[in-house]
C-alpha cells in the first residue's frame, strides 16, 4: 500500500506535470528522470517525450536501460549527441564542466522540441550540492518538476518503487563518467573507456556497487587511478592492479567511496 507521504508527494508531482505540455525531459537513466519519464508518460502520453543523449561520458548500461524501458512503456524517446566533446571548455575539465556539458543538452533538446517546456530530474537534494548544471538550466528556462513539487531523492526512490520500478528504485546514483576525471585533467574518451570497464568488471567480480549502499567509483587522479569502494579490498586491488598494468597506467590505490572527490575546488 503506497504510503501517505509518497500519495501526497504524487499528487504534487501530478498538479506541477499538468501545467507544463507539451514537455520534452532529458532522460539520463539514473533513477530521477526515468522515473519522471515514465510517470509524465503515464499521465501525459500523447505530450511527454523523451531525450538520451549519448557520448563518451554516457555509460553504455544507462543507455540500454533507457531504450528498454522506452520500449516496453511505449515512450518517444529521441536518442542524440549533444556535442559537448566537441567544446574545448567541457574538455579542458574546469570546475564548472556540467554548465558546458548542460548548454549543449539542452540547446540539443531545443533544437528537437520546438516550444515544449524542458524538465530535468532535478530534486531537492541537488539544491544541497553545487551544481552549475542548474546555471546552465535556469538560463535556459529549464523546468525542474521535483523541485517544484517538494519532491527530495528519497521521495523519487519511494515513487519508483510503488510504480512497480523496481530497477530503478534501487539503483546506485550513477553520475556520467567524466565525473571519475579529477578537475584539471583533460577528458578523454579513452580515459572514461576505461573508468568504465573497471568498475563494471569490479562489481561483477565483487559486487560493489550493486546497491544504493555500496557504491563505487574508478577515478582518474593526478596520481594516477584511484578506486573508492568500501568492499573487499584485497580483491578490488587485485583486479584494479592487474588492469592499470594492462593498460599502461598508474595504479594510485584504494580508499573509501567520497561523494564528488574528484571535484577539486580552488
């Protein structure tokens, strides 16, 4: 039975999702905006699209998830490259990268969608976090229906579990992967490649990551590759060891999982 604070959180999201149609929301395959594609799609299915776009920086899971879950709802969804790796100034990695990152997104997602209002998967907690993102969002009239209706992270993980969404509710906050490459280094593809494939053959062989509760990250450190994970140790360091040697790189170590470590503020 849905619990009376996730109706009332609904009821809001419903009221504030009403007043904006058409609507075309940026879907990255976290659990925020899919869980605003499928209950915009549920409420407004001939005015709610859907944009993915896809780059390096984009996992390849996130992307398989958002196309199953367009095809078994039926959303229309619009796959596209926004073209931040062509801008030297989200390459060169400066503290403010998402604002670059987000400019040519929803630029991308004007271009596409005409007079629909734009929505992100904003929630409250991102207010909390410094986020140029929503810079680069406010000044493109951007509409955050989560924020608008009171909606916090923990409200959006309650809505997606009584909607039945099960591999969403549960998954692992998973930012694009040039937040793994520490402010000042340049982004590479190859680099976010491998960050990648690290901690996808990390969690197959030791789990992390699996959970909300246990995450995990490979970062790309001035020292060389880090992993953060609060698992089995001597078993990530193996692994981890054993590819940086492959790949020609620096192995740095191990520590404990820090939220947003690779951003490095003067």
């Amino acid at each position: 039975m849905m619990e009376v604070r996730t109706i009332a959180a609904q009821d809001r999201l419903r009221v504030v999702l009403a007043k904006l149609q058409p609507l075309a929301i940026a879907v990255s395959g976290g659990v925020d905006s899919m869980t605003l594609a499928y209950v915009a799609h549920r409420w407004h299915p001939r005015t709610a699209r859907m944009v993915h776009a896809v780059s390096p920086a984009v996992p390849a899971a996130a992307t398989a998830r958002v196309k199953a879950h367009a095809a078994r709802h039926g959303w229309a969804l619009d796959v596209v490259g926004a073209g931040e790796f062509d801008d030297p100034d989200y390459l060169s990695n400066p503290v403010n990268r998402c604002y670059f990152c987000k400019t040519h997104l929803y630029d991308r997602i004007r271009a596409l969608s005409g007079e629909s209002v734009i929505a992100s998967g904003a929630n409250l907690d991102d207010l909390d976090d410094y986020r140029p993102g929503l810079i680069a969002a406010k000044e493109r009239s951007v509409i955050h229906p989560y924020i608008e209706a009171a909606l916090d992270k923990a409200a959006v993980r309650a809505l997606a579990a009584v909607h039945g969404l099960d591999d969403l509710a549960e998954l692992p906050a998973q930012p694009c992967l040039s937040s793994r490459i520490e402010t000042g280094l340049t982004v590479r593809a190859e680099d976010l490649a491998f960050v990648e494939a690290v901690e996808a053959r990390l969690a197959a062989a030791v789990g992390a990551g699996a959970g909300r509760a246990a995450p995990l990250r490979c970062r790309v450190t001035h020292q060389g590759i880090v992993i953060e994970s609060d698992g089995d140790r001597a078993a990530v360091a193996a692994i981890a060891r054993d590819m940086c040697r492959e790949a020609g790189r620096q192995f740095a170590g191990i520590r404990s999982y820090r939220r947003g470590s690779a951003f490095l503020r003067a």
